[in-house]
C-alpha cells in the first residue's frame, strides 16, 4: 500500500515577506483592496496557508485619489456606534474622504480579510499614505500595478 504525499503546512519563519508599493490614484476602491487583500492574506503565493499569516507588507500611495463608481460617493455610508443610547454615526464616503482619506482604503481592505485575530494581525501589514511620499523606503517596496 503505498502512502499519499503530505499537504505541507508552512510556517511564518519558513517563508520570506516582501513589501509591495501600490499607486491608488484614478484606481476604482472596491477593485484595487480586493488585490491588496489577497496580496496581504498570502494568497499569491503557492506556499499559502490560511491559517497562518504569511502574506506580504502593502504600501499604498495617493490614497486621497481613490475613485469610486456610479453614484456611491453619495450614497456610501460608513457606520460607527459610540455604544451609547441613540450614539450611531453615520458618514458618507465623501464626508470620510474628504476628513481622512487612509480610513477609506483601511476599511475597504479590512472587511476582505478574516473578522478574527488573525485578520488583525494581517491589518498591520496594511501602510496607507496620503500623497506620494512614504517612510518605507528603506524596505525596498516593489511597485505593484493592477
């Protein structure tokens, strides 16, 4: 009787990580953190395994720029409860581009990854910067384009 292979299951020091740099100018929202969420989870890589975090580091720049279609500038809502009685917030997604641009790409990329603490842990692979310049040079970040 001859034995199956072995699915090999890898470990977060078995596996290097590298930094990506993402322009998100003129890039629809929805469709560029789908990207940047598989690229952080470790999806792209053949040595994925999800229930370890061995995705890479995402710079992204020009976050202020990040387009949306049709009529959601408007109509998109954010939601946010202060957990007080009556203490829920609404914004819209104009409002939240206009008052902290890196929260919309934050958000976006976030609600693609696990709800659970290794989502959390993956988020802080996440670096969103307004304009072009960032203090990740020194990493080297390939640039990424979509």
């Amino acid at each position: 009787m001859e034995s199956s292979p072995k699915t090999k299951f890898f470990k977060q020091d078995e596996v290097d990580q590298r930094w990506f740099l993402v322009d998100v100018s003129g890039k629809t929202l929805g469709r560029v953190a789908s990207q940047i969420a598989r690229i952080i989870r470790g999806k792209h890589k053949p040595a994925f395994t999800p229930n370890t975090d061995l995705g890479d580091f995402v710079v992204v720049i020009n976050a202020e720029k990040v387009v949306v279609t049709g009529k959601r500038q408007e109509m998109k809502e954010y939601y946010h409860n202060t957990l007080y009685p009556g203490g829920a917030r609404f914004e819209s997604f104009k409002e939240l581009l206009k008052r902290k641009p890196e929260a919309v790409v934050e958000k976006a990329v976030k609600g693609m990854l696990p709800h659970t603490r290794l989502g959390r842990k993956m988020m802080k692979k996440l670096k969103v910067y307004i304009g072009s310049s960032h203090p990740h040079a020194a990493q080297k970040p390939e640039v990424m384009t979509f």
